[in-house]
C-alpha cells in the first residue's frame, strides 16, 4: 500500500513540474534573444539616408557600378538578380546611404550610444559593440572619432537567401581616433594625425518589409 501511495506521489509531482514548466516557457519564452531584438527593432525605425556630416561633393554623385565592384562579373551578376527580383532596390542609392550608415554606426560607437546603435546591428555585432563600450565606461575612458571624408567606397560581394539580401562594402576612409581617461588626458591616438583606415561591412536586409534599414551583420579591418 505504501508503495503505491509513493508511486502516486510521484506522478503527482511530475504533473506539477510539468505544468511549471509549460507556465514558464509561456512567460518566459523559449528565445529571449531574438524576441528582445525584434521589439528593438520595431520600436525604432532608423532612416539615415540625410544623415552626413563629411562635406565631400564626390559622395553626392551617381557611384558607377564598374568602379564599385572593381568589375567583379560574379558580384555584377548578382546585383542584376537582386535588381530583377527587387525593382525597388538600386544600388547607387544604397552606396550613397552606406557610407553614412558608416558614419552613423562608428560616431554612435564612439560616443558610446548604445540606443542608437541597437536597431543597426545584428545581435551579435552589438554585444561585441556593448562589450567595448562598457569597458571603456568602467575604466572612465571616452573615445573621439572624427570622419575625414571616403577615399574609395566600392562593393566587394553580395548575396540572398530567400528574400535576404546581403551586400559587402569596403570603405578607405581617411580619420581620427583619440582615446581620453577620466582626467580627460589622451591615452590613445593622437588628434592631429589623419590616418587611412580600411573597413569591410556586411549589411543585411529582409526585401520584403518596408522598413529602411540595412543591418549590420560582419565588420573588420583590413590590414594595408
């Protein structure tokens, strides 16, 4: 009898975890990530395309596309399936308002604006972003960036996967980096010296939704 009183206590405890645990996957959800991105992102729709600063009259003209892509026939075909499939996506328009999402992104990350960044990145590129400027905050660091202006802005690859669209930029750029400690003196850099950075940026973006934004999904350096 015993036993069988034990069995029943038992079954009756994993019916009470059962039901926790389907209580908890209902409030908690079984993605917290993903789900805290996309309200992110569509609680801030972010259109840069007039966002400049760097007065550079090249930048407001047509971008040919054979000096984009340095004649990549692979990338130029690509483009032209993207084009056919998406009438509304043209590339020159895109190039232009790259290079001031470039500006955008490094301005906000060096100012340490995690809210304007947010609805730009991938959540990968932001927690390493988030990392970054959060050390820089707990040391009492703070960081100036200054754009120059765009030496070379070409396409270098792109790509789709189902109605993903991804295009790959390189931007030599010509800048200025100083890292300051809390006491304001400069750790880092140095103001009056304009240095040539090169930049590849991976920017994604789903066609069919009506939203402006390009996300950033890979960045790095290239070495000269």
């Amino acid at each position: 009898m015993s036993q069988q009183l034990q069995f029943m206590d038992i079954v009756f405890l994993g019916i009470v975890v059962l039901l926790l645990v389907i209580r908890l996957r209902g409030v908690l959800g079984t993605r917290p990530d993903n789900d805290v991105r996309k309200q992110n992102f569509k609680s801030k729709i972010v259109d840069i395309s007039e966002y400049r600063t760097v007065k550079n009259d090249n930048e407001t003209q047509d971008i040919p596309v054979e000096n984009i892509t340095d004649k990549d026939e692979e990338v130029l075909k690509t483009v032209r399936r993207i084009t056919e499939k998406y009438p509304q996506f043209n590339l020159s328009d895109f190039m232009r308002k790259a290079t001031r999402a470039f500006e955008y992104i490094a301005q906000a990350f060096a100012n340490g604006n995690k809210q304007d960044l947010l609805p730009l990145l991938s959540h990968d590129i932001y927690k390493r972003f988030e990392k970054v400027i959060d050390e820089r905050k707990s040391k009492g660091e703070t960081a100036e960036f200054s754009l120059i202006g765009f030496k070379n802005v070409k396409l270098v690859g792109a790509g789709e996967i189902g109605d993903l669209v991804e295009m790959t930029v390189e931007f030599e750029t010509e800048q200025t980096n100083i890292v300051k400690n809390a006491a304001g003196d400069i750790i880092m850099g140095d103001p009056t010296y304009i240095e040539t950075v090169t930049d590849v940026w991976t920017l994604r973006k789903e066609m069919t939704e009506k939203t402006p934004v390009w996300i950033l999904t890979a960045t790095h350096h290239k070495q000269p």
